[in-house]
C-alpha cells in the first residue's frame, strides 16, 4: 500500500511538508492541525489543492500544484495508520501533538521533529509512555527550507533549500521497521536537501541552532540604558566582539560536553559537534565574503541580509526590544536550557551558558538556574533532561532506545 505520512501544524514549513509528499503517487499525504480554526480553514480549500512556488537559485521559479489527501483537527480521523508523522511547528507547540496522536498512534510509527529543537526526544518519550519504545524518534537540525506562506491554504513559497541537514535517529529496542529510515524521510523530502545521518540525539541537541540568538540578544541589550530607538538595529549584521565572544564561548561548551561524553561513555562517537564558526563555513560557504573569524563571517552572511533584532514599536518610529519572541522564549527553555542540562550531567562547568541563561530568565521571569545549577522552580517549563529525571549521564544512552541505530 501507499506510505502514510502526517504533518503536524498548519505553518509555513507544515504546508511544505504536507505539499511535497503529497506529489509522490506512493504517498498518501494526511494534515493534522489543531490550532485555532486551521482545518477549517484549509479544508475549505482542500478540493481545489493548493501551489508551492519554487525560486530556484538560477533565479527561476516553478510552480507545484498538490493536494494533500485529508486536513482535520480531529487526531482519531488523522492518526490510525500513519507511517510517518512529521511535527512541523515551533517547539512550544510540540507538547500538545505528542499528546494528540498518543491515543491512536500504531507501533513501528516514526515520529519526525522538522525542526526537533533541543529536547524533542525527551518531551516525546514522557508523552507517548511505553508506546514510545515501539516507535523511532528523529529530530532535525533545522527546517529544510526557507519558506513563507502567500495564502493560507493556498500557496507556500520556498525561497531557498538547505544543501545538506542532520538528522539523528532514537529507536525504541521494541520498534521494527524493515524500510531504511533515513532514505524514506529523503524520499519524503523529496531531492533536497541531501539528509546526512547524525551520530545520535545528543550529538543533535547539542548542535541545535538555538544557540545562536539568547547569545546575541544578552550581549546586545544587557546594557541597554532603556532608551526607544529610533530603528530596528541588524541582528547579525550589528554582531559586536562581545557578542561573538558569547556565542563562541558558549559553543566551546558545548563542544566541551561533546569531548567529556565521548571520555565517559565508551563506545559513542560525539565528532558531529562542532564549534558554530566551523559549522558556519561548513553550511554557509558561499555566502559568506569575510571568513576571518566568527564575528565577521556571521556579518558578512548573505543569507541574513537585512535581519533585524525583533522590536516592539511603543509609538510612532519608537522601538524597545522584545524578549517575549523566540528567540529568548523559545531558544532558551527549548534550546540552551536543555544543553545546560546535558552539560551539567557530563559534569563540565558552563560559565558562559549560565551567564546567558541568568539574563534571559529574568527577562522571561523564570527561574531556570540557581547559581550555576539547573534547580530553579521554573524547570518544569524546560526541556532539561533533568526534569524528566534522568540525573545520570549513563541514563541518556541506557534504557529502551538504541541511540547509534542505523
Ligand atoms: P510558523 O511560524 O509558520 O508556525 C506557525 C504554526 O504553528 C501555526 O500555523 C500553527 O499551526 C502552529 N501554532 C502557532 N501557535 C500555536 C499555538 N499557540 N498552539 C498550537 N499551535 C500553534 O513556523 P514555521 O515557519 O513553519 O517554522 C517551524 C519551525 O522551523 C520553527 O521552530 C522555526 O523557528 C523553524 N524554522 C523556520 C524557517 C522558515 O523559513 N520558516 C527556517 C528555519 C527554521
């Protein structure tokens, strides 16, 4: 029979997804969404399908006419007999579908994180219970493709696609799956990017890209005088040294957790963790002019031309900074929270990532960290390991997951 695939959420990257496995005759495409009034308003449109227009980098652009089989907010219509199931929202939002397909989910079901964000496998494995071990989780680093919707419903553009994005697989020791996992989601994907197989989900979760913005937002405003601006000051065109020093001082520490769970933990191989200048050339190579250094080739990044600090306007042309977006209220409690936690498990000391993470709970009013320990009241809202109860390195890699399946 036909691969089922469903696609949570009904966002930008959802209606990618949903659109490109729905062109594959073999593919039978289902949309589950349940936010607000969604499937209504999708479904409404369902009969005369909907169009992903394409830009190409030659410039050109192709239009994709697709039709997903079935768009409902109903999990009992959605799920039974699903293959693969694709979680295609911001992570704030996973929780509520773990707990929506828990119910009907079958065994041997592959559950996608597009993006994971960091946590994922943690947040699944507590939610689905002892389904999850008959299950295979997979998390990727990043969504495939820059992409925004025109037209709820009606048309999704894809600006660019990665050439290449991560992937890592946690396999429940109950799941059996004869089909390669990693070549159906390529297949699922469609030609690009190209999936590279990730060593295992801590290597992924300490590469996750929620590195980059509670860094930049702390050095850039920590000592702001409370002022209005008169504009939006550039995101990563404005990086000062002191913000470059941040983010690398805190991907060294990561890099540290990686070498120190490599010491402890026979046997596993942590080398897909690398600093984030390495991964910046490494991704981004032709788009960056000055490859000096961090500082510089994130400034010189063609593809964050023109990207600005996210700003409220309080009154006409009068701009204050606002650290309810995602990159503090979802980067942090989903993000460097998480890491932090994995640190302190490996036993490595984090100066920088308990400097950026004390600014940034204040500023969400949380209590994530108490000194330099992840015991605040407010853990609960994270993602940490440590609020699952893993309180031992070895409980990461023991258990009823294989965590370097192939
Ligand atoms: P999006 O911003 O389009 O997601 C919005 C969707 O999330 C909504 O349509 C709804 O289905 C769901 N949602 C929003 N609020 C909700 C709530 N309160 N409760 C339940 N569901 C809710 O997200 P997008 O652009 O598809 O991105 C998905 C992830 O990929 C995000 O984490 C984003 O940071 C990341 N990403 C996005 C890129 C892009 O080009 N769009 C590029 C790289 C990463």
């Amino acid at each position: 029979g036909k691969l089922v695939v469903l696609t949570c959420g009904g966002g930008n990257g959802a209606h990618c997804l949903a659109g490109l496995a729905s062109v594959r005759p073999d593919i039978e495409s289902r949309v589950l969404t349940m936010y607000a009034d969604e499937a209504e308003r999708w479904a409404a449109n369902l009969d005369s399908g909907f169009i992903i227009t394409v830009h190409n980098d030659d410039g050109s652009i192709k239009s994709i006419k697709t039709k997903p089989s079935l768009v409902t907010k109903d999990p009992k219509k959605a799920v039974p007999g699903v293959d693969y199931i694709f979680i295609v929202v911001p992570a704030f939002a996973h929780a509520m579908y773990f707990e929506a397909i828990a119910p009907y989910i079958d065994d041997n079901t592959v559950i996608v994180g597009l993006p994971g964000q960091a946590g994922f496998e943690f947040e699944c494995v507590n939610l689905l219970g002892d389904k999850a071990k008959r299950c295979t989780m997979v998390t990727f680093e990043s969504l495939p493709w820059a992409c925004r919707l025109v037209e709820f419903g009606k048309n999704v553009e894809i600006l660019g696609f990665k050439d290449t994005l991560g992937a890592s697989l946690l396999k429940g020791k109950e799941c059996n799956l004869t089909k390669p996992i990693i070549e159906t989601t390529q297949y699922i994907l469609g030609e690009k990017p190209k999936v590279r197989h990730v060593q295992n989900y801590i290597a992924i979760t300490l590469m996750a890209k929620s590195i980059v913005h509670p860094p930049i937002m702390y050095g850039k405003w920590s000592q702001w005088d409370g002022k209005p601006l008169s504009e939006k000051p550039l995101f990563y065109q404005g990086l000062d040294e002191r913000q470059a020093e941040l983010l690398s001082g805190v991907s060294d520490e990561c890099v540290a957790t990686a070498k120190a769970i490599e010491k402890k933990v026979p046997g596993l191989d942590m080398s897909d963790v690398i600093h984030v200048f390495d991964w910046y050339l490494n991704y981004y190579s032709d788009q960056i002019t000055d490859k000096s250094n961090l500082m510089m080739a994130m400034r010189t990044n063609k593809a964050y031309d023109g990207l600005v600090h996210p700003m409220k306007e309080i009154e006409p042309g009068k701009y204050v900074p606002d650290f309810t977006y995602r990159y503090m209220a979802e980067d942090v409690p989903e993000g460097i929270v998480p890491m932090k936690g994995i640190a302190e498990l490996a036993g490595v000391s984090t100066p920088y990532l308990d400097e950026v993470i004390t600014w940034c709970q204040g500023k969400l009013n949380k209590e994530f960290l108490v000194g330099n320990k992840l015991t605040g009241k407010d853990l609960k809202d994270t993602r940490a390991p440590q609020k699952y109860g893993y309180n031992k390195l070895e409980d990461l890699f023991t258990g009823s997951f294989e965590v370097t399946p192939r």
